[in-house]
C-alpha cells in the first residue's frame, strides 16, 4: 500500500525545460533582471510582489487592451481592489485569439455524447458560429451588462453562446439541463436575464430526459426575459415549443457571417462583469458571484498555461456539467492555443471506459476527472493503460474533493508510469486554485505539489498565527484578481464579508483545513466548516474518509461532529457498504480498529451507522454540514434543497 508523502514521479529534464514555468523564469531573467533558482523562490517572490508579478503576466502573454491600464492595483485593501483600472480588454477575444489563418482549419473541439459520436469543431468554424450568434443577440437589442442565461447540455453550441454572450459584454450565467426548476430559479431569478439558451433535453445513462416541462416552468418564473432561443438537442427536428419569445437556434444562426476583422468585441472596463457562477446553495439561497473579464483573464492565463501546463497543441479533457465551474475551465484551455474535449452523458456508459477510449481518440494530453471517478475504476478492475493508446497523455488533473494516496498510485499502476499526476484546490468563488501544480516538480502520493503563483496561501490557526507542518485554516492574505467583484443583489457587500472576511479581518478564509508542509506541499482536509473536534484536536474529514474507505467492506462513508450542550460532541460514521455486506460488530471493529491504527484514537467515531446511500451535491461534494444540522434537530428542507443534490432519497 502506498504512503502517504511517498515520491511517485519526478519530472524529466526535457519535460520540465520546455514547461511554460521554466520558459517564464528564463523571460523574467532576461526581460526584468530577476533570477530564482527555483520554484519555490519564484511563488514566494510572486505572493510578496503581487503588483510586480501581475504586471509580467500582462506582458508576458501580451494581453489585448485598447488602452493602457493606469495601475495594477489600487489598493491591496480586501475585498474592495480594482486591478488593471484604466484597461480596456475582452476575454472572448483573447479565448479566440488562435483563429488565424495558419491554425483557422485546426481543431477546437472534439465532443462526444451519449447520442452522437466523436465529433470536431475548427477553431474557423468556432469563430463563424460567434459572430453570427453575437450578431444575432445585438439584433436582440442585448446591451453590455444584460444577463444572459443557460440550460444547457456540454456541447459546442453552449460554447459558442458563452463566448458571444461575452464578446458583446453580456453577462453569462450557467445551469446544468439535470438541474432542477427551483434550483434554476433560485439562480437565475437573483439576477433578472434577458435571454436563455435552452436545450430540449439531455441524455445520461442511455436515458432520454426531455426538460421541456421544466423549461415552460423555469420561463414563467423569469418575468425579465425577452428572448429564448431553442436548441433540439435530444431530436434534430424537433419544432420550437409553444413558449413565448422562442426562436430556433437554426433560427438565431440565419444571419450574414461576419468577418474576424469586421468584428467589434465589446471593450470590457476593469469592473466591468464577466460572468455569474454560484455557490451550491445546499442550505440557503446560493451565492452568486460576479467576475470581471480581466480579472478572470490574467488568472487564467496564469492558471492555464503555467499549473495546467497546456502548450497550443494539448488536448485537454476534464468530466464536468455546464453547471460547475470546471465546465469554465475546460473553455479556458482555448487561451493557450489548446484543443478541448467536450463530453455530455454518463462517465461509464455505454462501457466503463468510455471517458479512456474518448481519451485514446482524441488524443487527449490532459485528462481530468475526480477522485470519486478512479473508485469506480478500480473497483471495476480497470487499466486503461493496457486496454487503450494513451501514448499521448502527459497529465491528469484531480479535482472536486481531495485526493488520497491510492488515488495517484492507481494513475501511475493504472494508467502509465510517466504521468505528471496533479490535485488541485480552488473554488468556484474564484473560478480558479489556490493551490495546484508545477510541472517541474516532484509528485508525492497525495499531496498537492504546492501553492500557485500570485496566491499567498497560508495556513493560520484560530489566533491568526502561521502554521508548517499542521493542520490549519486556508486562508489568502494579499488580494488577487479573480476575487468576486461583489455578489449579486448583495447591498453594502454584507453577504461577501460575512462569507470570507469575518474571522480574520481583511484576510481571505476560504473556509478549508489545510497543512503545508516544510517543502511547500499542501494537503486538503475538507471544509473546516464541517470540523471534526475530537477532545479540543480538530480533525479534518478527507483522511477518515481515506481510512474508512480502504476497509474491504464500505463503500462509502460521511463523518460528521455535533456540538453538543456542556462542551460536549457527538461524531457519528455513516457508511454505505458494498453489495452483500450488513453492518455488524465484526465490520464495526474493523473499521474502528483501521481509524486508530491509520490515524488515532481521536479519529474513531462515537457510533457507526449503515445507511443505504451517502448524500452528494450535484457537483459531487459531500454534504456534511447538512446532515450535522439535520442530525441537531434542523428540518431537513430547511438544510437541504432536494434540487442540488445527485439523489435526493440519500437525504431521507
């Protein structure tokens, strides 16, 4: 069995020389006069220098403004700064920056879904179908600013929605077609849109699941929309349905193309928003968050290139909805001249390996999914390595939950030995990470290799005091430019402050356990929110969760500890076993008995209960914190919105 910290991978010279991070430091030597001999000297420069360091992400990859910007930032005040004040840019512009004539007949897509097969898109034809649909929302009368929203499948056509939404300064805003009405409304109604995208439906598991009901409900509770345009995804020929202001997308396309140099992009100031992604709203109203174009746009260039490692010829492949943030990312790959691959549908359907062979067609150079996916492939007994051309693959990204041990080793078992295995930490708060990868380090079996450029992320305990080498809050000291500008129909910025700058004043707590260790690595451990106090020691849920899920036995499992009156705590182990298994002493000492052995005495819970499913949200995540308040006499519908969550009975 592996262990944790124990090296797995170490970089190959030419593999790490042509990385964009050691191409950066040679510029940054040649164009600046500045020389770190390592990694590490060039992140702890970077989180000291914030303005000195944004200012060479500008330069470095040319950013497009129409005219200079007047500071980097104003203020390092949080929240509240304004980056690149002055500057005038677009970050669909930038996203199709590679259409040119030399690579126009290139692919830019390659989709897959459950009811058509492998299909590509040039970056051409990308470009025609933008304009033509930007052309289309202006006839519209869209005006920078209005909000445009989607209910939409993964595929080109919500690209090509996304990027003209934001080409004509239009606000962008995203729901997965599995979503539920109210949990649509309850996103999109915060912020009054124009138009919506909708698809007829979408496939999953080889299942048919027509939204139109759904859609004519989601219409009717949206009293500011003027326009929607009909996507027949599930049936070509499906007509437009009897819904108010509804035109075909075929429809919406019947305009003149416009040429690339025709073209006007909307020149975004710097407060000017990008796009609205939301929180989970598992127990309230979900948080929107509102972006600018640039600066998600220095972030992701920053992010893209240097920790995701694409060059313009990587195919990059990450399992996600158009209703999670990482569906952003995956688009973002575009910045660096990169192929994307898009899938909608079951991640093993019609065959277990389907996302491999899709992998293996494309040629796929990065793949991602979460840590929840590689459970399932070894529980299957898979080696896509064996089974599937994966010559082309230089990376994985794991993302969505942390990622144990045995989750980088079966990659390297699995998959092949030469493999720049990567966890990576973030939000959708900030549509980005905090903590990530270098390809020109090391890879130790799970850990995070170490904190991202421009991110000065510490781990603080209760005092505000650093900590190496123990478990604290994640927190971000000096301000960066992806920062939600403000959230939606938030007066006085109340909601924001309450959310990440109440524990530590004019400190980002972004409300995960962390460790960091002497070398810069980093582990996750679950939402602090959901802390484990076992006898005055915080306990994070991610290494319970590696213990009891290695026990031959379970499945899955959930942890969580209540409060209790005197001072005193209840920690319950809820555990979903594997087909055949019921719960008795012999199971229950078991798992005991791992807990105290692979952690501590602390770790073993009060009780351990069977339970015949773990409650997930959409996106995957555990819900701790509201099975702790229904467990602390909480209504169920009152923590728990059965709308965000993968299978509502797990909750009952």
């Amino acid at each position: 069995m592996v262990s944790e910290g124990q090296l797995l991978w170490t970089p190959r010279a030419d593999f790490a020389a042509n990385s964009h991070i050691a191409k950066y430091i040679k510029w940054l030597r040649a164009e600046r006069g500045l020389d770190f001999a390592d990694y590490d000297a060039l992140w702890r420069w970077s989180a000291t220098e914030i303005e000195a360091f944004w200012a060479t992400i500008w330069d470095y990859f040319q950013v497009i403004s129409y005219q200079p910007y007047l500071r980097v930032l104003d203020t390092r005040q949080m929240p509240g700064g304004k980056w690149f004040e002055g500057s005038l840019v677009n970050y669909a512009e930038h996203m199709l920056r590679y259409e040119s004539k030399a690579r126009s007949d290139e692919i830019v897509f390659h989709y897959l879904s459950e009811g058509a097969p492998l299909a590509t898109m040039t970056w051409h034809e990308l470009g025609r179908q933008v304009r033509v649909m930007a052309t289309r929302l202006r006839a519209l009368d869209v005006k920078p600013g209005d909000r445009v929203v989607s209910y939409m499948p993964n595929v080109p056509e919500t690209a090509v929605a996304m990027l003209a939404t934001v080409a004509i300064g239009a606000v962008w805003s995203s729901a997965a077609p599995e979503f539920g009405v109210k949990t649509v409304v309850d996103r999109f109604a915060q912020i009054t849109p124009k138009i919506f995208f909708a698809a007829d439906g979408y496939r999953f598991g080889g299942k048919p699941f027509n939204r139109l009901a759904q859609i004519k409900e989601i219409v009717a509770a949206l009293p500011s929309l003027e326009h929607v345009i009909w996507l027949p995804f599930l049936q070509a020929d499906t007509p437009v349905p009897d819904i108010p202001f509804a035109m075909s997308w075929q429809a919406a396309m019947k305009i003149a193309d416009v040429a690339r140099s025709g073209f006007e992009y909307f020149r975004a100031p710097h407060d000017h928003p990008l796009w609205v992604v939301y929180s989970s709203g598992t127990t309230g109203l979900p948080k929107a968050f509102v972006h600018t174009h640039v600066g998600v746009l220095v972030e992701h260039l920053k992010l893209m290139h240097f920790h995701f490692g694409l060059h313009s010829k990587s195919v990059m492949f990450f399992y996600s909805t158009t209703g999670w943030m990482m569906w952003n990312l995956v688009l973002a790959a575009l910045l660096t001249g990169s192929a994307a691959v898009l899938y909608d549908g079951n991640l093993a359907y019609p065959t277990p390996d389907v996302l491999w062979k899709m992998a293996a067609d494309t040629r796929a150079t990065s793949f991602g999914a979460s840590p929840t996916y590689v459970q399932i492939m070894e529980k299957l007994g898979l080696t896509p390595g064996t089974s599937h051309d994966l010559s082309a693959m230089e990376s994985v990204l794991l993302g969505g939950s942390p990622a144990t041990p045995e989750t980088f080793d079966w990659f390297y078992r699995c998959v092949k030995k030469d493999l720049w295995v990567t966890s990576q930490s973030g939000g959708t708060d900030l549509c980005s990470g905090l903590v990530g990868a270098s390809p020109t380090l090391p890879v130790y079996a799970g850990e995070i290799q170490t904190r991202m450029l421009g991110q000065d992320v510490q781990a603080w305990d209760e005092n505000g005091i650093e900590l190496v080498d123990a478990v604290g809050e994640l927190v971000v000291t000096k301000p960066f430019p992806s920062m939600p500008i403000y959230f939606w129909n938030d007066p006085d910025n109340q909601r924001y402050r309450e959310s990440y700058f109440d524990t530590f004043p004019g400190v980002w707590r972004h409300g995960d356990f962390i460790k960091i260790n002497q070398r810069g690595g980093c582990y996750i451990y679950g939402r602090s929110d959901a802390t484990l106090n076992r006898f005055g020691v915080r306990i994070g849920t991610a290494e319970i969760y590696r213990t009891v899920e290695n026990v031959a036995e379970v499945a899955d499992s959930l942890v969580v500890c209540c409060e209790l009156p005197g001072g005193k705590f209840f920690m319950p182990l809820f555990v979903q076993l594997k087909p055949g298994f019921t719960l008795d002493e012999v199971i229950r000492n078991k798992i005991n008995t791992a807990l105290k052995t692979d952690c501590s005495p602390r770790h073993v819970p009060d009780e351990i209960n069977a339970v015949p499913l773990i409650p997930y949200t959409l996106t995957g995540k555990k819900m701790e914190i509201p099975v702790r308040k229904i467990l602390l006499g909480a209504a169920r519908e009152k923590v728990a919105s059965a709308d965000v969550m993968k299978d509502a009975t797990a909750m009952d």
